[in-house]
C-alpha cells in the first residue's frame, strides 16, 4: 500500500518530465500526433494525481543524498495533495484546450513539453518537503513561466515579457534563498516538519530576516503590490499559459508557500500586519486597474492579481483555510474565464474589448460559461466564488483590522464593477466591429464543461477539505468545519448581505455610470493613471532596466575564444580555492 | 644546494602544472589544447601519487590515479574526436576560427 501510495508520488512529478523528454524526442512527429501524445500524459498525469485522495495517511519519502543538500524528501500531506491536484487536473484542460488553441502552430513540441516540465515542477513544489529542493522546483517553474511567455520568440513584447517576469521572480527567488540560508545557519536542517517544529528555538532576528525574505518571495511569485507588475505583461503568453500557469498553478506557489509556512513565522512581530498592508493595497489597486483595462486578458490578469490579494489576506488574519478555500474556487473559475477569454480571442483575433460587443448570439455556449466564471468571480451566490470570497471576508472581520476588512468590502465590489463590465462589452451592446467570429471547436467545449459545472458546484467540498487539510497537517491549525457548517455560517453571518449590498450596488453603478459621461470627463487623468498601471511600472524598472544593461554588457565576455573561456574558469578555481583556504584559517 | 627526490617530484609537478596551463591559455590550435589539458592532468596524478606517499595511503593515491587516467582518456578521446569533426566541418583547428558562439 505504501509502496503504491510512493510510486504514485513520484509519478506525478517524474511522468511529466519523462513526457517533456519524450515530446522533444519525437518532435519530428506530425502535429496530431503530439497533440494526443501531450494531451495523454497530462492526463494520466491529473488520474495519478486523483488516486493520491484514496490514500488517507500522510507519507514522506525520503531519498538520501547525504551532503549539506539533505535527502530528497516528498510529503503528501492535505495543503500538497490538493495543489498537485488542481496543478495537474487543470494543466491536463489547459494542455486539451490547446490541441484546438493551438492548432497549426509551430513548434509545438517545445510548447508541449515545457508545460509538461513546469506541471512536474509545480507538483515536485508542493509536494517536497525540504526546503532547499523546494526552491529548485520554485525555480524551475519560474523558468517554464518564463520560456511560455515568451514563447511566440519573434515577437519581441512577448520576450520582454517574459524576461521581465523572469527578472522579478527571481527578485522573489533571492528572497527565498536569503531566507532559507538563515534558518540553515541556526538550526542547520532544511527538513520542513523540522524547520515548522524547531520554529520557536529560533532567534528572533532570524526569524525576521527569514520571515521577510519568505514574503518579498511570496509576494513576487504571486504577484503582490509592488512586486505584481509582470503578472498583466506575461498575458503575451498563448491564452492556455494564462490559464495554467498564470491564474491557477504557479501564481499560487506565493500563497502555498505563506501558508506552508505559517506556524513558523506567525510570532513574527509585523509578519502579519505587513501581509494584511499588502494584501489590502493589491486587491484594491488591482480591482481599480481591472476597472479600466481594456485588454480582455490584462482585465483577467488584474482580477486574478486582486483575487490572490483576497488569498494573502485571509492568510495575513489567520485564516489558512479560507485562503485555501478561495485558492480552490478561484483556480477552477478563473481558468474557465481565461479558457473563455481563449476562444473568444481565437475566434476573433484580438483582445481589445472595444472591438468585440455583441456576441452574445453569435456565440451562446462561450457566453453561457463566460458569466458563470464571472458571476463565480464576483461573489454572486450560490456559485463557489461566493462561498469562498464570504468566508475570507468574514474571517477577515473576526480576526483582523476593521480597515482591513473595509478595503476588502470595496475590493468586492469593484470586483463585481469590472466584472459586469468585462461581460457587458464582450457580449452585450451592439457589435463594435464586423468581425465574424468562427465556430467554436468541441474540444473548447469539452474542456470549459468540467470548469463551469466545477465553478458551480466545488463550494459543496468546503466542510471535507476542511477536515482533510486538518487531519494531515499537525503544525497548521485550519478551522474544520461539517459539510453544511461553512454555508450556515455564512448566510447566518449578517455581513454577507452587506457584501451582497455592496455587490448590487457596484452593478447598478456600472450601468449609471455610463450615462454620466460628464463625471468620466472629470476623473479623466486618474483613469488615465490608472490605465498606466499606477506608476508601479516604474518602480519595477528600477530592478529591471539594471538587470538587462548588466546582460548586455556581459555580453562582451562571450568571446568564443576557448583560451578566455579557460582563464575563466581557472579565475574561478583560484577564487573557490582561496575562499575554502581562507574559510578553513 | 642539493635536491632531494621529494624536491624533484614536487618541481616535476610545478613545471608540468605551469606549462600545461600556459599552453591551455596561449595555444590556439585544437589539438595543442588537448596535449596541453594531457599535461596538466599528468601533474595533477603526479601530485595526487605524492600525496598519498607523504600521507601514507599510497593504495587510496593509487587508486585515485587510476580513475583519473581513465577519466582523463576519455577526456583526451572524445576531445580527438570532436576536433576531427570540427577540422571536417570548418577546416580549421584554430580557436578563433571556430568560435561560431560569439555575441
């Protein structure tokens, strides 16, 4: 049993890199045949990764190395088991959508086999329970995210956005490693159950430093406030990218990782407060960019960069399993709308929205999906988004700052403002331009199936994944709930209808606003402002522009002359060596 | 001033050491390379066969030496074989010429 639960385990993080390898080794297959090569591996992929339920105790593996590295160890415990699971079910639809998205392509092998590569990096990331491995995998997704967003290579947006997305995950990763490397100082194990046991012998400075270092990661890899600027560029990337790796999976890894290690930094005076800042500052400046955004993708990626403010947030006030809740509706309903997005842009082959409008009969089935994501997304009841975001909310009253929990009653609404906005002008109005949108293939609608019926219906595994996340993870405390608990507390909770006020509100805002042309006018430089994206794109060059002028003039030492390339590498010898001989005095 | 066998080993291995680097560094033709790294991992075994002598674990030195040699065949055939696909393709064995990883 325990063998067949480690197999497993290995499996789905092996397999998909094993089908990377094997995509590029018949690349010069036709194009079908990787299509169905890619589409069966995900899949067996997202079966093994389902199996891993039916096991209920938590195993580590563990796979010596020796050295300072530490073993290689896995663990399965709830918090893994389900992002491997969202990672692989919603890696296998992204992967099914893009056999139609993607039809005719070129280079679909290195397409294909780097989403496979970050599906197994993403799974090795939750599921790895030593802190050093978990940075490589942490690393290797950043790289996956980096080559698909820039995978149209000839277009040179797209390869400035991913180098920009690159540069400040990585901004993050340093974070990381920072952290990492201080609590390797103090208690010498990278070990994870280790590190959350031992957190209370470690100093206090320690803990700070590492505490901040863990955030700034976070907060980089999930796009937070300042650090949230790649996240719309990386929309270059092909729309199932968006939806994998840029709304469900890899944008989640900042949250896992707060989560994963809360025990550890919770007494960390300012820890939680700082969380709460951004949190509130990233939801709101989020909500307010989506709000004037009129790229249909950038208006996307602004919600989901405001809905990951919703995840850190609940963390900030102690809620680790609303965040988790959340986590889990907002991945299943923000891939539909990104799907959505997907075929609306392939069918009419743009992404502006003021040239869409009117699409509501020509294509029904998108549109039917299209508002459930969006009414998911809103917090419009009963679909799961309205659980989850009620049960952030309303643990963000109990527990935090009452001006916390006022941003976020905003944010709310602003969500439902752009949302309704969002779906207004792609399929309501008169049609904008004569473009005639094409058939919508079945694989689309295959896969937006699962997502919509998902979108409606996932709110009902709140009381079991409560009891699952709290049954497997004896450093965490998650609030467990029944199966009808989290439902009557929220509807018996007097502050949902004030959510829902807030909500009606926003929406019937949306349609008086259009008739008061005269107060667009007059807010016409903040509109402006924030179509920018409030400045912070400036503030990011200031990591970004030194990084690419340092490349550039590291260039110049690549000569290509092996005589410098050995002088190099003797430089090097001579540097390792004085540094041990002067480590060893 | 008279040297020991200890000296001779040790100058043995400084003047392999020294000329097989500043070949490494100076020689532009392919094959010159290859002798020249052949050089510098003779010192290097010369060095580790010394080292155990002093340390009296000559059978671990020994041991170490033959992994090397064998390490460093590989090295010096595969090298071989690499400038005789680069001489076919290029007609050239100079570094300057072949460098096609230039910015």
């Amino acid at each position: 049993m325990k063998n067949a639960q480690s197999i497993l385990i290995l499996f789905v993080i092996l397999f998909p890199w094993l089908g990377a390898i094997i995509i590029v080794a018949f690349r010069q297959n036709k194009e079908k045949g990787q299509h169905w090569l890619a589409s069966a591996i995900s899949l067996l992929t997202a079966l093994a990764a389902w199996l891993l339920l039916f096991f209920n105790n938590t195993l580590i593996i563990s796979i010596p190395l020796g050295g300072i590295f530490g073993n290689i160890e896995f663990v399965s415990d709830g918090l893994a088991i389900l992002l491997v699971i969202i990672a692989t079910s919603i890696g296998s639809l992204a992967i099914l959508f893009s056999t139609s998205y993607m039809k005719g392509e070129s280079q679909l092998s290195r397409y294909y086999s780097l989403i496979l590569l970050f599906i197994g990096s993403m799974t090795g990331l939750v599921l790895s329970s030593n802190i050093f491995y978990l940075f490589v995998f942490w690393e290797m997704t950043a790289f996956c995210s980096y080559a698909l967003i820039s995978f149209y290579n000839d277009d040179p947006k797209a390869v400035r956005g991913g180098m920009k997305a690159f540069i400040i995950t990585q901004l993050g990763g340093i974070g990381l490693l920072i952290g990492i490397m201080m609590i390797y100082a103090d208690i010498n194990t990278l070990s994870i159950p280790e590190i959350l046991q031992s957190a209370a012998t470690l100093p206090t400075l320690t803990l700070q430093i590492a505490g901040f270092g863990f955030l700034v990661a976070a907060a980089a890899k999930s796009a937070q406030v300042p650090l949230h600027t790649w996240l719309p560029d990386a929309m270059e990337a092909p729309t199932p990218i968006s939806a994998l790796i840029h709304a469900a999976t890899m944008v989640n890894a900042g949250v896992y990782l707060l989560v994963r290690f809360y025990p550890t930094f919770k007494a960390v005076p300012g820890w939680n407060m700082t969380i709460i800042i951004i949190a509130c500052l990233t939801s709101l400046l989020a909500a307010i960019m989506a709000s004037v955004a009129f790229d249909l993708k950038r208006v996307l990626a602004y919600s989901t960069i405001s809905q990951l403010g919703y995840m850190v947030y609940a963390i900030g006030v102690g809620g680790l399993f609303s965040s988790q809740f959340h986590l889990l509706s907002h991945a299943i309903f923000k891939t539909l709308l990104f799907l959505s997005a997907g075929a609306i842009i392939h069918s009419l082959g743009t992404r502006d929205m003021r040239l869409m409008g009117g699409l509501n009969k020509k294509m029904p089935f998108i549109r039917n999906v299209f508002i459930i994501g969006s009414l998911s997304l809103s917090g419009i009841p009963f679909l799961s988004g309205f659980w989850s975001k009620e049960s952030v909310l309303e643990h963000g009253l109990e527990h935090g700052p009452l001006w916390a929990y006022t941003i976020m009653l905003i944010t709310a609404g602003l969500t439902a403002y752009y949302t309704i906005r969002c779906v207004w002008m792609v399929f309501f109005g008169e049609s904008r331009s004569h473009m005639q949108p094409h058939k919508i293939s079945s694989m689309m609608k295959t896969t937006l199936t699962p997502l919509a019926l998902g979108s409606l219906t996932t709110w009902l595994l709140a009381g079991p994944l409560s009891k699952f996340l709290q049954s497997s993870m004896p450093f965490h405390h998650f609030h467990t709930y029944s199966f009808w608990e989290p439902f009557l507390s929220v509807l018996t909770n007097p502050y949902t209808y004030l959510t829902l006020a807030v909500i009606v509100v926003a929406i019937f805002g949306f349609f008086r606003v259009k008739k008061m042309k005269g107060l667009i006018h007059e807010v016409r430089g903040i509109i402006g402002f924030a179509e920018k994206g409030l400045g912070f794109d400036e503030l990011n060059k200031v990591f970004v522009t030194p990084t690419l002028w340092l490349a550039e003039g590291l260039r110049y030492t690549q000569t290509g002359i092996l005589n410098w390339n050995i002088f190099g590498i003797l430089l090097g010898l001579l540097f390792l060596i004085s540094a041990v001989l002067l480590g060893g005095i | 001033m008279s040297f020991s066998f200890l000296d001779m080993i040790i100058l043995a291995v400084l003047c392999l050491f020294g000329i097989g680097i500043y070949a490494l560094l100076t020689m532009r033709n392919l094959i010159r390379i290859i002798v020249a790294l052949q050089l510098l991992v003779k010192s290097v075994i010369l060095f580790v066969i010394l080292a155990g002598n002093i340390t009296g674990q000559m059978a671990l030195a020994q041991s170490m030496a033959a992994t090397v040699i064998v390490a460093d065949t590989i090295v010096a055939v595969l090298g071989m074989a690499l400038a005789v696909q680069i001489k076919r393709k290029t007609h050239s064995l100079d570094t300057k010429d072949i460098a096609g990883l230039r910015r």
